[in-house]
C-alpha cells in the first residue's frame, strides 16, 4: 500500500496534468475514536473494518505535516461538515 506521502506525490503529479485550477486540499479529522464510532453506526453494507486508525493517523500527520486544513469534524453532521468545507476551503486551505 503506497504511504499518505506517496499518495500526496501522486496527486501532484495528476495535478500537473490538469489545466491550471487552485487546489485546495481539505483532511476531514475527526479523531479516532469517532471514526471508530461513526463505522459502527454505518449500515453494515457500508462498515470499513480496519484496525490502523492510529498508524493511518500518525502517517498522515508525519507525512502531511500541517499541508492544507485539517478540519475537525468530530461535532458536526455530514451536512454541516459540507457546509463549512464550501465556506472555508477557500480561506483555510490552499495547497498551491
């Protein structure tokens, strides 16, 4: 599996390739043990079984470093969290 760092290259390069846009680049961070929560909530059609939140986060952190928004979501619904990534992206996260 390619690491967070990787993938990040990769998206660059892709980015590359695309006509010139601003890219705004959003990490929805709503800790571990909401991610953990919310999954077992889901239908169970739509669980994503994985036991590597504090690997995943540690690596994001690492690899992506303070790159973009890290947008605390822990509190809000999936309508408020669209809500104020169209409010804000603009403001709070430029990645070029």
């Amino acid at each position: 599996m390619p690491s967070a760092g990787q993938r990040w290259d990769d998206s660059r390069r892709d980015r590359e390739l695309l006509p010139a846009r601003r890219v705004l680049f959003v990490v929805l961070a709503p800790g571990i043990e909401v991610c953990r929560y919310r999954n077992t909530i889901r239908d169970p059609r739509e669980r994503f079984d994985f036991d590597g939140y504090e690997g995943l986060d540690a690596a994001m952190k690492r690899e992506l470093g303070d790159t973009g928004w890290w947008f605390d979501t822990a509190a809000l619904t999936p309508e408020e969290t669209a809500d104020r990534v169209v409010r804000e992206a603009q403001r709070r996260a430029p990645a070029n």
